[in-house]
C-alpha cells in the first residue's frame, strides 16, 4: 500500500514537472525571435516534458506491456527529435530564416562558402 502511494505521488510530481516544461516550450516557440532559438524550445524542453508525462504514466499504469511501449516512445523521441531539429536548423540556416547579430558563433558559414567555391571549382573544370 505505502509503495503504491509513493508512487503514485512520484508519478504526479513527474506529470506536472512535465506539462510545465512542454507549457514553456510551447511559449519559447512563441516568443523567441528567430528560428534558430525557436527551434531550441521546440526540441530540448519538450523532449523532457514528454519523456517526465510518460514516466508518470508508466508509474500510475505499472503494468510492464504499458512501460515497455512508453519505453519505446521515448527511445523513438530520443532519437528523432535531434536529427528533426538538426535538418530544420540546416534548411533555415541555407534559407536565411536567421538573425545573424544574434550568433555568438557562425561555424556554419565558412563551410557553405568553401563548399560553394569547391562545386564551383568543379563546374569549371572538364
């Protein structure tokens, strides 16, 4: 009995930790002023919103098949959030969906012009 009230109370403290970072990740995307920090609330805060609601969810539920799929989903999150968030950063960095005075670090930028000047190395030469 006791153990199941304190995991119940863990599973609360985990729920609303969690809806509280999703709530705020929600507000960074709406706040932020480019896409680049727009892009950073959308995946850091929300991932571990949603990974804290799950294990809410395993602890109330305890039942293995149900912790076995929200284990999934987090693994699933885990992995896809970052490379989302890499591949949207990239389009809207090529794009120009930018502000550059808010960079502390341009490393991107030599790259793409030194890639720009070897594809135009190589259309000049047979």
């Amino acid at each position: 009995m006791m153990l199941g009230l304190v995991a119940d109370v863990l599973a609360v403290v985990c729920l609303l930790l969690g809806a509280f970072l999703t709530f705020a990740a929600g507000i960074g995307v709406l706040r932020f002023p480019d896409l680049l920090m727009r892009m950073h609330a959308a995946t850091k805060p929300q991932v571990l919103g949603l990974i804290l609601m799950l294990t809410a969810e395993a602890l109330r539920v305890r039942s293995w098949g149900v912790v076995g799929l929200l284990a999934l989903i987090i693994i699933f999150q885990l992995f896809t959030a970052p490379v989302a968030a890499h591949m949207v950063g990239r389009a809207g960095y090529r794009t120009g969906q930018y502000n550059r005075d808010l960079l502390e670090r341009d490393e991107l930028h030599d790259d793409l012009q030194q890639a720009s000047k070897d594809v135009q190395n190589r259309k000049s030469s047979p």
